[in-house]
C-alpha cells in the first residue's frame, strides 16, 4: 500500500504514510505473548533508536543516488551501502542501550533519547524541501506481494528472538527497513532513482 501511495500522491503523502508501525505493532504483540511484559518493556524501548537507524538508513537513499548517475548499477550500490550502514548503525545503538540499560537507564528514559535523536535526524534531513514527485508507472502485484512477505519475515523473527530471551535485538528486528527497502527498490525499478 505504500508503494502504491508514492506512486498515487508522490514521497511526500505516501512517505508518510509509509511511515505508519504497520510491523511494530503486530511484533509487539507477538513479543508480548511469547516474552511477557519486562521484554515488551525493553524491547519497545529501543523502537525510537531503530527508528533513527531507520531514518538514518532512509537518508542514504537521499543522499547517494544523486552522487552515482554516471556509474554502473547505481540501484545495486544504493541498496547494499544503505543496508551496511543500518547494520553498523544498529550495531552501535544495540550496545549503547545496552550499556545505558544495565546502568541503570530506565527503557522510558532510553526511548526519549532515541525519539530526541530521531527528531534531530528528522530536522536536519529535511530543513531544506526537496522534490517528491509522483510515480508514472505502476508497481507490479509480484514486488508488492514481496513486500509484504519481507515484512512478515521481520516480524516473525523480532517474535522469535523476544522469545529467545534477547529483546533489545527484537526490538532492533522489528524495525528492520523490510518495507522501506522493498518500497525503495521497487519504486526505482518501476519510475527511476527520483521517486523513492
């Protein structure tokens, strides 16, 4: 659905929309029953931390792709440095939360530094307005079909890993950019490197 809302109303409306926790919210159930109340608590606590690597993922889809027109499979490169970049990213906020959490950082307090954080990303990525044009071709039901099945895998493993006894990675699995990145590569196979 938010492939087809940039395709219909452009990045703006549709990015957005994209931006709905269409994959936290039934992660959190599910962690919720498998792992109880305590691993809830902590794995939504570092939700606004894998937000801000998710923005700071969506940033490289912004920042890069302007930089490669003259060079061969600027989609491939894209998508691999986005994807290494969210990894390292969450790496080094999985250990800062865990480290603030054994010091005795409440999940509360780590989940406003986070939404800080991401406010500040927010803020500064987007201080001056760029183009978000609509898309012209549309999307097939294959690639959309693929989105939601990459969604469901990552919440079906933030389930498992909460029930494993690892929260903080769950919380970590459930915002992993599935929809994001199926919405990035398909949008520039279907219209070209400007709509995503």
């Amino acid at each position: 659905m938010v492939t087809v809302a940039i395709e219909k109303w452009g990045g703006l409306t549709g990015g957005i929309l994209g931006t709905i926790p269409s994959t936290i919210v039934p992660a959190a159930a599910g962690m919720y029953m498998v792992g109880g109340e305590a691993a809830l608590i902590e794995s939504m606590a570092i939700i606004p931390l894998g937000m801000l690597v998710n923005g700071i993922f969506l940033t490289v889809w912004i920042i890069l792709p302007p930089h490669l027109s003259q060079r061969e499979n600027p989609l491939l490169i894209t998508t691999i440095t986005a994807l290494f970049i969210w990894t390292l990213s969450a790496i080094i906020l999985l250990k800062f939360a865990g480290f603030a959490l054994n010091n005795d950082l409440s999940p509360v307090n780590l989940g406003l530094i986070g939404l800080v954080m991401l406010l500040f990303l927010s803020i500064t990525v987007n201080w001056k307005a760029t183009k978000t044009p609509k898309g012209k071709h549309p999307v097939s039901p294959l690639v959309l079909t693929c989105r939601g099945l990459a969604a469901a895998i990552a919440i079906g493993i933030a389930v498992w890993l909460s029930g494993q006894g690892q929260p903080l990675i769950a919380g970590i699995a459930a915002v992993f950019p599935a929809i994001f990145l199926t919405s990035m590569v398909a949008l520039w196979m279907a219209q070209g490197p400007t709509v995503p």
